[in-house]
C-alpha cells in the first residue's frame, strides 16, 4: 500500500548536514571545564534542550556547566554537571562563576531569584512547541556570538516546518496516534504539548488533543475507547520487549493499532520530547511510523 503522504525531505537533510558541520567545528568541549573560548561569555546550562542548542550553532566550548539531564551530543559528558534538570546546585553555580546562566523550566521561581542574587546573569528561553525553537537559537546566538550560526539554523527549522506544516493541512483524514511516555502510571500529552504538536506535523492525530493539558495520566480503558491507529511507546522496559507488553494488555487485542502490529518501541524519547534543534528528525521519524501503519492496512 503506498503512503498516505510523500513530502520532500530537504529539510531534515539540511539541518542534519549543518548540525554535524557546526559540530565538527566546535573547539574540544572538554577544554570548556578550564575556560571558554577569549572573549566569549561562560554559559550554564539548566535543561537539556538548551544544552543541545548551544552545541547546534556551534557555542559547545563556551558551555561550563549541564544538568545532569544534558546527554546529547555524547560531548557534553565532558561539561561539569551543575545539578538535576531544574534543579541546579547554587554552591556549583557560585563555584563556577559563569556569565549566563540558561534555563527554560526550573523546579520553584525562587531558584532563579537566588541565581540572580548570586550576581549571574540569568536567562529564560520559553522553549514548549516546535514554533518556539527558531526564536530561541536566535537569542541564543546573540547571547554566545554566534549570530550567524544560529540564525541559519532558525532557518532551515522555519522552512521545514512551514513544508510540514503545509503537507499536513492537505490531508483529508489523519490516523489516530497514541504517544505513550510512560506506562506505570500511563501518560501521555494533551493538546498543548510538544509531541502533539510534532504528531499534527507528522500528519497524524494525537488522541490525547481530548484533554486540555500539557501531560497527564490515563487509564487503559481511556485508550481502548479512543481505538488509536498507531502506539509509540517512549520509554525502555526492564521486563522485556515494550511492544510485545503492550499488546497483551487485557482488552488492547482489540486496538486498532496492536490488531495492525502498528505498536512501536525502541525510540529516542529525547527527539521527540525535547523540543530542540532535532525537531525535524523527530517529525521525520514520526511520520515514517505512521506511513509502515498505513502500509499494514
């Protein structure tokens, strides 16, 4: 059966060339930890799509401090973990002395209070849906130097979306998609949050639209009854295959999406919960999830 939909792939080609050319680029993010590079500000970094950010419009030397959330690129592993994601350590802060600190959601206002009471310059980027991400590389890019760099990647993200975007509104009907990011409690995102947005781009229908929340937790019964097409599982199980699980679930045999074979596991939740500069790739990947369903039918 042929799919659904063929959009070009231009885009995510386009960014994943410029990515690794940025990457190739930046200075040896190890050398970080002593000092960045002359005449750049220090940046810490309080979440991990910011994190991937930096690295993206190649500021990945001037990066001194990650929370431990951070692990994308594998260079950041060399970066001094300041704190959880959200919750920074304000002895490491004040022990690293950097000249911005970057964050996007912190545990309690109060901790950005006392980050600025520190005498660092604290920053927040509202980074929640795909359209935010262009806008953020570019203040970014005025914060680390790195204009240029930054705003051609906002670009090319601005111009894949807009293909994407257009592709999906000419679609007459949309199969229904089941994210799964956790199963014990089961949870999945509402209307508002990122990986809707990224299943509206792949050209699918998210089934928690339903509920006007950003996350939040369901019942088995809740999913029979929405009877998706498609069930991506977003997380890794210690009992054995996701996939296999889910599809024995007392009741699911009669899901859509577990009757087609179409449940999916083995993903990187990161591209797909994280909104940043992988966007596209984590709508190309979606998007070929739903196209193998379809070919099932």
């Amino acid at each position: 059966m042929k799919s659904f939909w063929k959009p070009s792939e231009t885009g995510v080609f386009l960014l994943l060339a410029y990515t690794l050319f940025i990457s190739g680029c930046a200075k040896n993010p190890k050398d970080s930890i002593v000092q960045s590079a002359p005449g750049k500000p220090t940046i810490v970094s309080l979440a991990p799509s910011i994190t991937e950010m930096i690295y993206a419009i190649g500021a990945g030397d001037q990066l001194v401090g990650r929370t431990s959330a951070c692990d994308w690129p594998s260079e950041v592993n060399e970066v001094a973990v300041v704190g959880a994601f959200g919750r920074p350590s304000l002895e490491t802060l004040a022990a690293i002395s950097p000249d911005i600190v970057i964050d996007t959601d912190l545990a309690e206002e109060t901790i950005g209070n006392k980050i600025t009471d520190l005498g660092i310059n604290r920053k927040n980027l509202a980074i929640r849906i795909p359209e935010d991400i262009p806008p953020a590389l570019r203040k970014l890019g005025r914060m680390t130097g790195k204009s240029f760099q930054a705003d051609s990647l906002a670009e090319v993200v601005e111009k894949g979306l807009a293909e994407y975007r257009a592709l999906s509104d000419t679609l007459t009907s949309r199969p229904k998609v089941y994210m799964e990011i956790w199963d014990d409690p089961l949870w999945t995102g509402g209307k508002s949050s990122y990986v809707s947005a990224l299943v509206t781009y792949a050209g699918g229908e998210n089934i928690g639209d339903a509920v006007e929340k950003e996350y939040f937790e369901l019942s088995p019964e809740w999913v029979i009854s929405r009877n998706p097409d498609v069930i991506a599982c977003m997380y890794m199980s210690k009992q054995g295959d996701v996939a296999v699980q889910v599809a024995s679930r007392p009741g699911w045999e009669h899901v859509t999406a577990v009757k087609n074979g179409s449940v999916f596991d083995n993903l990187d939740n990161s591209i797909f919960l994280r909104p940043g500069p992988r966007v596209l790739e984590g709508i190309v990947q979606l998007r070929k999830l739903i196209e193998q369903s379809a070919d099932t039918k």
